[in-house]
C-alpha cells in the first residue's frame, strides 16, 4: 500500500493505492478478497458502508437455499446438465451458465472447509433436495440463515489473513481514464467517509487508487420502497452506469411476498400452515378476507394457498389460474385500493375449523404427513415448524403471532439482471469485475439458491483471472491520475458543498424526501406490475429529478445521516434511470408481453381466470391493468443490454440506450484431456 494527499480538482484528498480493491463485504466480496489473497495479490483491501449491513448477512428465508451441483444419491447429473438449468432460465448466456456449474463444487467445498455446516451423511455425501426449477436435487441449505453463515466463515477466514476493511465509506464514484482503445478503464475509487464529523480536520472523502476494481456491492435494492432487502442493503449500480459499464437483463426483478417489519420472506411454511390473508383500511378497520373476493371457492382458495410455499416468487406463468394469482390480489389490496395486508395466524381462512378435505391431493397429502390437518395455523406452524415461529418473536421489532397479524406485502426480492459481464467476470470497462448481485449473470427464471453460489463462483472466477493477468496492473502516476479524475471529483465535490451550504442557509434538508418519492415511485410503476405509458411517465419523472438535483437537493453537514445519502441518492436516481429506461424499450421491443416475474399490461391480453369448475376459463372480475400476455419465450434466446451515457462528466441526466444480441451458446469446447492439460500448462487456461 502507498498513502499520499493529492491536491484534485482544488481539494487536498488522502489516496491510498492498493493491487485490488473489493467494493462489499457480503459473501461475494469476501470470498473475492480471500481469494485474491490466497491466489498472491496480497495488497488486496475492502470497502464497506457498513461492515455488518448488506443482503447475505441479514437476510434469509423459510429454508434459504444454495445451489450447485448434485454431490449425493445415485441420480444423473453432470456439469453440462446444470449448464442446461441455468441456461433454460431464458436470456442467460451459455458460457457464464457452464462456468456457474462448473465451479459450482469448488465453491461449495470451500465453504465446507471454511466450516459453514452443509448436512452431509454418514457416508460423507452432501445430501439435497428439488427446489424450485431444478430437475435434479441440487439444492442445500443450513436453515434460515444459509447466507449469514457463509459471510461469518469468510469474514474470520478474511480477517486471520490480514486483509484490511475500509469501513463506513460510500462510495461516491468510479474513477476511470481513456483506455487508448476507444474505452475506459478503471482508476481507482472516490468514497465519502461517514465516520468522519463535519468540522474534523481530516478529508471525509478518500480515495483508493487502483488498477483492479471489484465490485460486489450487491442489489440495487435501494430504487424500491417495497422490498424485502435487509434495511441498509441499498446497492451502488449507480456509480458504475455512471462510470460507463453496461446493464444487462435489468428487467428482469423477482418479486415475491414478505413481511414488512421485520423484512423477511412469507414462504416455505408460513403459507402451507394456511394462514388467514386479511386487508383493512389504513386506520386498521373495515377487516375483510379480500381472497374470497376473487377466489370464493374454499378449497381451491386454501390450495393455492399451500402453493405459495414453495411456488414463493411471483410468476406470471402462475398468475393466469395459479398460486401466483395470490400476488396479484395483494397488489391490488396494497397499490390499487391503499389497503393494508396482514397474514392472521390465529385463526383458519374462511371458516371456524379447517376442513382439510377440500383440499387438493398434494396440499391434503403433505399436511396428513406432516401430521397437520386439524387446529389453527399457529398450531399447525409452531407444530411443523417451531423456529418459523421463534424467529418473529426473537426479531426487533418482535412479532407474536400466536396474537397479532402480520403485515405483508408484494415486495422486490433479488434482481435477476445486473452489470454486464463476460466468462472471467469483467465488464466493459477495463479492469472492473461486477460480482453478487451486482452481475446480471441471471435470466427470466432461476433455481431457487443459484444467487449464493453464483457470487461464490464469480469471486472465484475474478479473483483468478486478476491473479493471473492483472496482478502487476499499473496504476497512474500522481500528475496523470490527477488529471484523468479532475472533472469526475469537481463534481463530487461541488455536489457535497453546494447541498451542504444549501440546508445551512434554508435550516432545512430535503435529501430524504428525494429516497422517499423515488423509491415510491418505482415500486407504483415500476415494480411487479407495469403499465409502458406509465414507464415512460416516470422515466421523464426520474431524469427530470436527476437533472435538477445538484441544484435543488439539500444536505445537513452536521448529520452523518443526511451527508451520507447525499451521493446515495444520486446513485439511486442514477439507477432508477437507467432501469426505467430499460423496462420501457422492453415493453416497446416485446409488444408489451410478459414473462418472469412481471405483469405487462397489455388492453389486447386477458385477465385470470377462475381455473375450476365447470367454466374454468371464465374470466375474474379484476382491473385491466391486470390484462397481460405470456411472451411464450419468444425473446429467451436474446439478451437486452443497456448503455447510460453522459454527454460530459457534469452532465447528470444522461441518455439510456438499449440493444438486443443473441445469448451465447454452452460452449462445445474440446474436452480432450491431453488438449486441455497441454493448454493448461501453458496459460492456465485463462483467456
């Protein structure tokens, strides 16, 4: 490491320049910075907001699931065959779905090294079960907190290494220069320090200097205010659209239900203990079961119910006549009707007493094996399974749901698309490695649990390909750095003291209230269910306020807070952006068809219907907003990619352009093995 104060854009500023910087401390950015370190770039640092923030330590579910390849039992599986999964998720690119499998084992291994209890059987075979768009039983899980462990292994294999973590720093921008080959490429990194107090006589902004960027910063999830992310897991897609890297699939979200207070996912047996769904006004009364509204039949209602548990995220394929029907008339509780949802586990659905033999053979099935086919769903669940229970009662804030609702809602999960990258994770912007979340490595459709391995892969994969090829990287001497980032931290700079100066002299601060009315207006428009015109409205919406926002936004220079979300909420305008302007080039491109996780309105489509009885095709009384057509895969073998460009570094509302190619293949390379170990011996296989 070298530590220098470079004078940039008028500002004396502390620059530290390091081999590699890794953005993130989720299970992606750990495993990447061990890897690095283990692989010979020991100069390899981290940086965080919030060291014990972010998705994979917060967050999890029912039975949070990781993914990879069949290590148990006697059924087929191969690496090609996993390949096959990921890449019939629809617009997912072959080479990164064989990549994914692959090293999936690598990956798995080495968190069972670490010591994250994977359940393996006296025969030492890592046992698995199907989940969700998995043909073999590929899927493992430690319980709710899957991910949690793997960051708690990582983190201790991270910190006996010595590898240091720049901790309460957000990240501002991404700094690049002209690569001289008609692009960009990685400088170094601009963040603002939170720990640092107005009036301190250190900088609170820091500079990380660096040839090699790895970004694992996780979802953007900060663009929705309904969501189920952890609260501080709020994403920096911004800086790198900023910066000139491309988005890919970002369309494609996935929504799901979930608690709101805690945020945590209703799946898994909160549904197959067949709660009471129940809606009242926003004062709390006018209680009603809105179900029966649209679904008055008792046992398909209580069936479909039961499917939500493992048929969790919405999908439109579902919504028509199934389970995913369920999501839609919570929308329409929530957005439609501003009414409040609230799952009752106190009492059964409809009636005093379940009668369980209205329900659908596997529903009825399973309960009769799970010994739960009378009582309330309290009992059934704390019966089926007790932590479920204890896991709201021990939360802050504490729910007891043996006495009070809990409130739901249609809530954005995990973001399918991401930043552009290729087979070895880099983007196109030279020496940037998007990884996590951040990637759009995902398509239309994805096995439940593939997010945890693929960050773990594609920290494998960078970390590889940096230690291989980028290693001795050279990072700009002081009179060119300072030149090549002069204008990008002008900005910065200028942003932070104009809004500081802004609220001193009004006494008030409205940097907030950007977050709110953003992140609103996404999930009204922008979310599970979207209208083009309405797209398009807020799109204009968002640039107007992008545009404006280094003139009119204001920050308290006291607040760590307020100072702080300064430049997040520019990150999220810049995001929400660039998204919008991907979701209505796709409404246009796709003829407002649908797919995944998202309801196109389309006034030529059709509304779901009752699916039984006699007239099963008979169509339900809903809005028509509700109105939508599949897409019938039509558009899986191609990818959307989009580009955010600035006309020069100050200009803040950009243009969003998108282009449409074909997915790549699952490559057909030569296996041969005297081939590939000659090949291996020379360049390690890496490109």
């Amino acid at each position: 490491m070298n530590e220098t104060t470079l004078t940039i854009a008028g500002h004396d500023v502390p620059v530290v320049t390091h081999q590699a910087v890794v953005v993130g401390t989720g299970a992606a950015g750990y495993c990447a910075a061990e890897r690095l370190y283990d692989l010979g770039v020991t100069d390899v640092v981290l940086v965080s907001d919030h060291i014990n923030g972010g998705t994979s330590r917060n967050a999890g579910s029912d039975k949070q699931t990781y993914y990879k390849l069949t290590l148990s039992g006697g059924d087929p599986d191969s690496v090609r065959e996993m390949a096959q999964t990921l890449f019939e998720g629809g617009a997912v690119d072959g080479d990164t779905a064989l990549v994914e499998a692959a090293v999936s084992a690598q990956g798995f291994l080495h968190l069972c090294d670490l010591g994250v209890p994977f359940p393996r059987n006296k025969y030492g075979e890592y046992i698995g079960y199907k989940t969700d768009h998995d043909p073999r039983r590929r899927a493992t899980s430690i319980g709710p907190y899957t991910s949690k462990s793997m960051v708690e292994h990582l983190q201790a294999s991270v910190e006996s290494k010595g590898i240091h973590t720049y901790d309460r720093c957000r990240v501002v921008d991404i700094l690049t220069a002209d690569d001289g080959k008609g692009g960009r490429k990685v400088v170094g990194l601009l963040v603002l320090r939170t720990d640092v107090q107005d009036g301190a006589e250190e900088s609170r902004f820091l500079v990380l200097r660096t040839a090699n960027l790895v970004y694992a910063t996780g979802g953007p999830a900060g663009i929705y205010s309904n969501r189920v992310y952890p609260n501080g897991q709020w994403g920096a897609s911004g800086a790198a659209y900023r910066a000139g890297v491309d988005g890919k699939n970002l369309t494609e979200w996935q929504f799901g239900l979930a608690s709101t207070n805690p945020k945590w996912n209703v799946s898994g047996t909160y549904m197959q203990v067949l709660p009471r769904f129940v809606s009242t006004a926003q004062d709390g009364s006018d209680e009603r079961e809105f179900l029966s509204e649209a679904i008055p039949d008792y046992g398909r209602q209580l069936s479909l119910i039961f499917l939500k548990g493992y048929q969790w995220p919405f999908d439109i394929r579902k919504a028509r006549d199934g389970s995913s029907l369920i999501d839609l008339l919570v929308y329409r509780e929530t957005v439609l009707r501003g009414r409040k949802v609230y799952l009752d586990f106190r009492s059964n659905p409809v009636q005093p007493e379940l009668d369980a033999s209205k329900l659908d053979k596997e529903a009825y099935e399973y309960l009769e094996q799970a010994g739960a086919l009378t009582g309330t769903p309290i009992e059934r669940l704390r019966h089926m399974n007790e932590p479920a229970y204890q896991f709201y009662l021990e939360k802050n804030p504490g729910v007891d749901l043996e006495k009070e609702m809990l409130r739901i809602d249609l809530c954005a999960q995990h973001n399918n698309g991401g930043l552009v990258m290729d087979a070895w994770w880099r983007s196109n912007v030279e020496g940037m490695f998007p990884i996590g979340e951040a990637d759009g490595v995902h398509g239309v459709y994805r096995p439940g649990g593939t997010g945890l391995n693929a960050g773990q892969v594609a920290a494998i994969r960078a970390a590889t390909y940096i230690a291989a090829r980028r290693a001795d990287a050279a990072t700009l001497d002081d009179a060119a750095f300072e030149a090549a980032v002069a204008n990008r931290a002008k900005e910065d700079f200028d942003l932070f003291d104009t809004a500081t100066a802004r609220a001193e002299q009004s006494g008030s601060e409205n940097v907030h209230q950007y977050m709110k009315d953003v992140q609103e207006l996404m999930s009204a428009k922008a979310g599970p269910v979207r209208q083009k015109d309405e797209v398009e409205a807020a799109y204009r919406q968002v640039g107007e306020w992008l545009d404006e926002y280094e003139s009119t936004v204001s920050a308290n220079a006291g607040s760590r807070r307020s100072v702080d979300r300064l430049f997040l909420v520019r990150d999220i305008l810049t995001t929400a952006y660039v998204y919008l302007g991907a979701m209505a080039e796709y409404a246009d491109h796709a003829g407002n068809t649908s797919r995944g996780s998202v309801l196109y309105t389309n006034p030529e489509g059709e509304l779901p219907v009752k699916g039984y009885g006699d007239d099963p095709d008979t169509p339900l009384d809903m809005e028509d907003i509700f109105r939508f057509k599949l897409d019938g895969g039509a558009y899986n073998g191609v990818t959307q990619e989009t580009k955010f460009s600035q006309d020069s570094d100050t200009q803040a509302n950009g243009t969003v352009s998108c282009s449409w190619r074909p997915v790549h293949p699952i490559p057909e390379d030569d296996d041969f093995f005297e081939n590939v170990w000659r090949s291996y011996r020379e360049n390690g296989n890496i490109d």
